[in-house]
C-alpha cells in the first residue's frame, strides 16, 4: 500500500514537472491509460524488423523526417485527401519514405487494445527508439504525451528536411531552426550507420560534382569505381546502396569511421569530415568511442523528439494514421459487415448482369463514380434529379447527353432496400460499382473503403466547373485534381480507365478540323486514325455518334489505353496530352504501357483515393431511400 501510494506520488510529481516544464511530454504517459502501449509497439517493430532488416531504417528516418516538417505531429502519415495534400509526395519523401504499413500495423493493434488512445506520433517515436535497440543501437525514455495532427505540409516537408546535396551551411541551419544544434547535427547523421539510399541521391557526386564535370574528390575513388557499377550515369535512379557498406544492419560508429576513409555515401555525410573543424573532431570522437557517440544520439533523439509537439487538446488522437478523424467516423471496407452483410454481394449481382446485357455499362459506372466524386467529393450529388430546391448536375455540360447507369443504381438501391432499409448510401453502391466494373471487364480489384452518406443537395456550377474536359489544358486538368488531392501519378493512372468505354464525336471533332482554331487537324493524332474517324464525325452533324476510346479492345480494361497513345492513337485530346505535353506524364504512360500489373496496382490505388474525396460521414447527410430524390 506504501509503495503504491509513493509510485502514484512520483507519478504526479513527474506529471507536474512536465507541465511546469511546458513540454507535457513524459515516459509514464501511457501507464494507466494503456500500460501494454510500449509491448505493443516493440513485437509489431521486432518482427517487421526480423522480416525486413532495412525496416529499422525506415521507420528511425520516418520518425525524422516527419520532426523536420511541422514538429513531431504525424503530419507524414497521411493521406491525400479532399482537404489535405500529403507530405508523402514531397522531393525528400517520394519513393524514399516507407514502413507506414508497419506503423498501421502497429495502430491496429492499440486500437484494439486502447481505442483513441495512443497518438501516431508517439508510435513513430516509440518505432524509431525499438528499431535503434533491435539493431545493437542504444536505448533511451521516450518522452510520450504527442498528439497528432490536423493536417500536412508539403512545402514544408520540400523546404524544411535536409537533403543529400544541401550545403553544410544550409543542412546546420535547418537544424538550428528546429532547435537542434551542431552536436545533434553530427549525432543524429549516425542514423546512416544503418539503411540504404538510392542512386539518384548521391549520383552527382560521382560524374559531375558541383557541376564542373568531374566527380567528388573526397570520395575514395576505388569506392566511387564500385559505385558506379550500379548507380551508371543516366538511369537506375532507384537502386539501392548501403550507407555504411561495412556493417550494413547494425547500428553502431562504422558510419564515422567511413566518413574518415572518404567513404561516405552522401555528399550531406561527409561534409561533416571534410568541411568543418568543429564536427571532424566529433566525428573522430564518434569513431574512437562507440558509447560516446551512443550517449550523444540518445540524448540528440529526445531533442528531436520535442520539435513542437501539439499536446493537451490540440490536434487530436487520429484512429487511423492516414487519416484524421472526421465527424467522429471514417471509411473502411467492413462497414456494412454487421448492418448489411449482404450489401457488396448485391451491388456485385446487379453490376454483372448488366455489364452482361450491355458492355458499354462497366465503363459508365464508372465514369459516373468518377463525376460525383469531382463536384463535392463522393456523396452521390450526381444521382439527383431537378426539385423544387435542386438543379441537377445531370445537365451540366460534362454530364448532359453523357452520364448514364443511373437505372442500374436505381436497382441496386430498390435490392438493397428490401435486403437492409435505409442502410446503404448511394455513395457506397456507386463506390461498389465503379471497382465491381473494372473487375468484371478484367480490370483490377480492390479493397472499397465504406461508409459515405448521401448529400442533401447538387452542385450544376461545381459539375461544370471541377470536372476534368476533352479539350483543357494539360495544366488545368492537372489543377482540377491537385484541388481533389490528387497527383499527377493519379492523373495517368486514372485516365486509364479510358481503356473502356466511348466517346461523342462532339467530344474530339475540333482534333479533326479545327485544332486550336488553327483551321488544320491535330497533327499529334496518327493521320490514319484521323481518317478512320472523320467517316463517322463529319464537320457538322453526327454530334453523338459514338467511338471506343480504345480501339483494339474496348471492352476489356486492359493496358492498351497507354499503347494507343504512344501509337498516336488517343482519341481525346485530354488523353494524348499525357504522352506529348509533359515528360513526366510521358514517362508514366510507358511504364502503364509496357508493365500492365503496375498500371492495375497504381489505378487501385487511386481509386482508393479518389473514393475518399471528402465523403460525409457520422451525422453528415442521409442515407437517401431513393438515390434520385432526398429524403422528404
């Protein structure tokens, strides 16, 4: 009993330190709240790091790199969404950032055991301290208490987080404005002593250093020999090297002693040799003494940790990482399990037999997926009909005489209806449908996050406006999904739906005759093709008459959307702008072209999240008994 009563006393002792202290923040946050919090966290990152050495590189740098930005918020773990562009897109974190899988792993297994408990940003401090100790690094407290986030900063994460080529100058002064100093600058480059990085982060320093055209000098010239091996002048960007090649997975001072070899693998690693008196005698330190330099990283680590974290009551305890809480609910695909667990099997049923009794409905399912969720994000908006208070988006330009598919949401609804009354939103059975037709044309499949509700009310000028044209700009179709959280990878990605369905002749007569109002066709389009189209599409009339989108097998979804256009063969001019206006989009379609499997894995995804474009959620909306009228 006394020594309970003295435990419960230090507790609020260290308690009242910590908020006198004003960081809020301290090891024994989680003790009462969540006491099995630290085990948790440990057997998630042991056994990630056991499948996958190069692991507790990642999530120590994901730790890192998510403190440089907005200070230790999570803000790097979410998503695009509607009202957020993700820090994951960033120069410093595309396709370098990685372990979000095992850090909802990890969030999984607390909410389980602790719903809304333990905050993303603490499991990421929490990841980064085990992911050190499992590797023979040192251990430290991690000071705990964070919470996460209300959203990101992809300026922030381009500006602020130290890059491979930064002068040391700039890399000291990034620091410094996140209150780390020099020491902690020398300290926490020991992270290097385990991980890898790719090619195109350090290639500059083996051709053309400083862009005078030779390579970096003060790097052993036999390594860069090896180097160069796998890292060649042009191509190869992604592979992979060690960054300390002697003892790859462990952590330990062979980083130092590489960097006084003049084997550093960055140009921002051995800077810190070569370019500084003050941090070549800690880099000799580090590497003469390993347990200096493990007391120094420890404490550096702490201090990283306390960049600016929002605690008490502001941001929130995200239930999902990716995602902030919104309305007190979120999507997810076992939505309907318990309420309606019959629901994905009726959407499914009516979706094939009307795929069945007419191809062309796969791809207006869709198309119609993809139109609602364009205006005000995914809430069925679409599937209403004039009324007195509502105009229709249904006759708006990108829709009239085009949207279609609406009689088989109708009859999705009334099956539903009967099976589970007012459960399933319009939102979801057009969510269901749009992957239920990519699969059943031989598309990918995916997991549906669910969960939507139905809006009140239409948005004609929003339909008008937001969705993407035949004839816009490569720009200002770019624009229109950057303002949904969608990149230019979604951009390609889901233009390749195209590789269903058809098209008006309306919708690509000026490439025919009248290109820019320059009187000529449009000369990125094959001439042949050209001619094949003018016999159906003449200069006046014939305004829908239709024309596959893919000529060679328009009913299957399949990559042929991206050969067409390297053939010359798309047949809007929204669609051909991707292989002749942009090097990057170009680049994108090739790879769609010549690699299907990746194409299906990069639509799935961007269908997931072009699906979470601000859908209504908890008390937002309604569940419409009819799609086609609000709830009287």
């Amino acid at each position: 009993m006394a020594r309970s009563s003295i435990t419960m006393l230090m507790f609020l002792i260290i308690s009242i330190l910590a908020i006198a202290n004003g960081s809020y923040l301290y090891p024994q946050f989680y003790d009462h709240s969540c006491p099995q919090a630290k085990d948790i966290v440990q057997s998630v990152v042991a056994k990630a790091v056991a499948k996958e050495a190069r692991m507790a590189a990642s999530l120590l740098r994901l730790h890192f790199h998510d403190c440089f930005v907005k200070g230790c918020d999570a803000s790097i773990l979410l998503d695009n969404s509607g009202s957020i562009i993700s820090e994951k897109g960033s120069v410093p974190n595309r396709n370098s950032a990685r372990g979000f899988e095992v850090i909802d792993q990890i969030k999984a297994a607390l909410e389980e055991a602790c719903p809304q408990t333990v905050s993303c940003a603490d499991i990421m401090a929490l990841a980064a301290r085990d992911s050190t100790v499992l590797t023979g690094g040192p251990s430290w407290e991690v000071p705990l208490g964070r919470r996460d986030s209300l959203g990101a900063s992809l300026s922030g994460s381009n500006q602020n987080i130290p890059a491979p080529n930064n002068t040391f100058q700039t890399i000291l002064t990034k620091f410094k404005l996140k209150g780390l100093d020099i020491v902690d600058f020398v300290a926490l480059s020991g992270s290097h002593t385990i991980g890898n990085a790719r090619c195109t982060s350090f290639r500059q320093r083996l051709y053309n250093n400083t862009g005078n055209g030779r390579p970096d000098f003060s790097l052993d010239q036999s390594y860069a020999a090896k180097l160069r091996q796998n890292c060649p002048r042009s191509g190869g960007d992604q592979n992979l090297f060690f960054l300390d090649p002697v003892s790859p997975t462990k952590f330990d001072n062979n980083y130092y002693k590489n960097l006084i070899a003049k084997k550093g693998l960055l140009s921002s690693d051995e800077i810190l040799f070569t370019q500084n008196q003050q941090t070549m005698e800690f880099v000799k330190q580090y590497a003469a003494n390993q347990e200096l330099f493990f007391q120094q990283f420890a404490k550096s680590m702490v201090k990283m940790g306390n960049i600016a974290p929002l605690t008490g009551k502001s941001g929130q305890i995200r239930k999902i990482c990716r995602k902030i809480n919104t309305n007190g609910s979120y999507l997810y695909p076992q939505f309907y399990d318990i309420s309606c667990p019959q629901a994905k099997h009726i959407v499914r049923c009516v979706v094939e037999k009307a795929v069945a009794k007419e191809a062309r409905m796969a791809a207006s399912l869709l198309r119609l997926h993809f139109h609602d969720c364009f205006v005000k994000g995914c809430d069925a908006s679409i599937l209403l009909d004039n009324s007195g208070t509502i105009v229709s988006e249904k006759g708006s330009v990108p829709n009239r005489n085009s949207a279609r598919g609406f009689e088989v949401i109708d009859e999705i609804k009334a099956a539903l209806e009967e099976a589970c009354p007012q459960t399933v939103s319009c939102a979801d059975i057009m969510a269901l449908a749009a992957r239920d037709s990519t699969v059943l044309t031989g598309g990918p499949s995916w997991e549906v996050p669910l969960g939507r509700r139905d809006s009140l009310g239409a948005s004609l000028s929003g339909s008008n406006q937001n969705i993407p044209a035949p004839n816009n700009t490569l720009q200002t179709i770019l624009t229109k999904f950057k303002l949904k959280g969608l990149d230019i990878v979604d951009f390609v990605a889901l233009s390749g739906s195209h590789t269903i369905g058809n098209a008006r002749c309306t919708s690509f007569r000026q490439r025919l005759y009248n290109n820019m109002g320059m009187v000529h066709p449009d000369f990125s389009l094959d001439q042949s093709y050209d001619v094949e189209l003018r016999q159906n599409c003449p200069r006046s009339g014939g305004d829908q008459n239709l024309f596959v989108l893919d000529p060679v097998s328009p009913t299957k979804f399949d990559n042929g959307y991206y050969k067409n256009l390297i053939a010359k063969r798309g047949l809007l001019s929204s669609d051909e702008i991707l292989f002749t206006q942009s090097q990057q989009t170009m680049e994108f379609v090739k790879q769609y072209a010549e690699n299907q499997e990746l194409f299906f894995q990069q639509f799935a995804k961007s269908m997931v999240k072009m699906g979470n474009i601000t859908p209504l959620t908890g008390e937002c909306g309604q569940i419409r008994k009819t799609c086609r009228k609000v709830n009287g």
